[in-house]
C-alpha cells in the first residue's frame, strides 16, 4: 500500500531525528507520532531536547516532498510533565503513555498551526535560553476557551546566554 509505505518512511525519519535529540517514539493507538523526553532516565534539558526534534520534523516533512512530490504539513504539540507508562499486551507488547501532560500535548496540537510548533505554559518555562518563543494570540471564534500556548520560533544551537528570549 502506498499510503502505508509514505507513513513508513515519514515515521522512520521522525525515528531518526528523536533518537539523534535522545528522545524515544512512543505509539498511541489512533493519534499521531509521539514521542518523549526524559521518560526512563534522567534529563534535565528534556524540555530543549523535545524543542529542537519538534522544529526538526518540518523541515524533513519538506525533505519528503521534494523527494516525493506529496507535500505534508504537521501541527506540533509539546508539554511537559509527568506521565504513566507502560507495556501493553502479551505477545505483541506496545509501549503506551496516558495523563495530563498527555492529554495537554494533544490539545496543542489540535489547537496549533501547520509547520508550527506550540508548547504549554510548563514547557514554555522548562526551554533554555536557544529559544524564542511568542506568545500565541487566540482568535475568538465561540469555542472554548484554548490551551495557553507560545509558538517556538527560532532554535540557535550555539547561544550561550543564560535568558530565554520571550516576544
């Protein structure tokens, strides 16, 4: 099936990139690619790790299209807190996550942008100084009130101030 082998080969680089930032891809049964930082061990830039593998995915949904011609666009969510974990099943184990932080993630996400990335408030306060952040403005359209959320937009890999930039 194609559509199958595309997801394969998206979800294979999205593999790539999270291991490379020392992240781990978790499956969610029916939502999309997630993956977690600091979850089995300790990791103190959990939060700047996530970050910089979120802004690294669109730029490789990008790659995907100039190699393909199919052009994909993905909202990103990122919270941080704690989570349960666990194995499901008996022969065929699949690692899933539930809780707050969770559900919090999955909010954003539904609630972002295409080619964006959108952090919660404890996020927002965990990302060390290579980020800039602006603060998501929501439009007033009838629905519930929307998570509060900053939009990450710029990752400097070599700044070494102590301060996180805030627009």
């Amino acid at each position: 099936n194609d559509v199958a082998k595309a997801l394969g080969g998206i979800f294979a680089g999205f593999d790539e990139i999270a291991s490379a930032n020392g992240l781990r891809s978790a499956w969610i049964l029916g939502d999309p690619y997630v993956a977690t930082a600091g979850l089995g061990r300790e990791c103190l830039d959990h939060a700047d790790r996530a970050a910089a593998t979120a802004l690294e995915l669109i730029p490789s949904l990008a790659a995907f299209a100039r190699r393909t011609g199919l052009r994909l666009h993905a909202r990103i969510g990122l919270s941080s807190g704690p989570v349960a974990a666990g194995r499901v099943g008996g022969r065929d184990v699949i690692y899933d996550l539930w809780g707050a932080t969770l559900d919090s993630a999955a909010r954003l996400e539904r609630e972002g942008v295409a080619d964006r990335v959108l952090v919660s408030e404890s996020t927002r306060n965990l990302l060390g100084p290579r980020f800039q952040l602006e603060r998501r403005i929501p439009r007033s359209n009838g629905r519930p009130e929307p998570t509060p959320g900053w939009f990450v937009t710029r990752y400097n890999a070599s700044h070494t101030t102590d301060q996180c930039v805030v627009v």
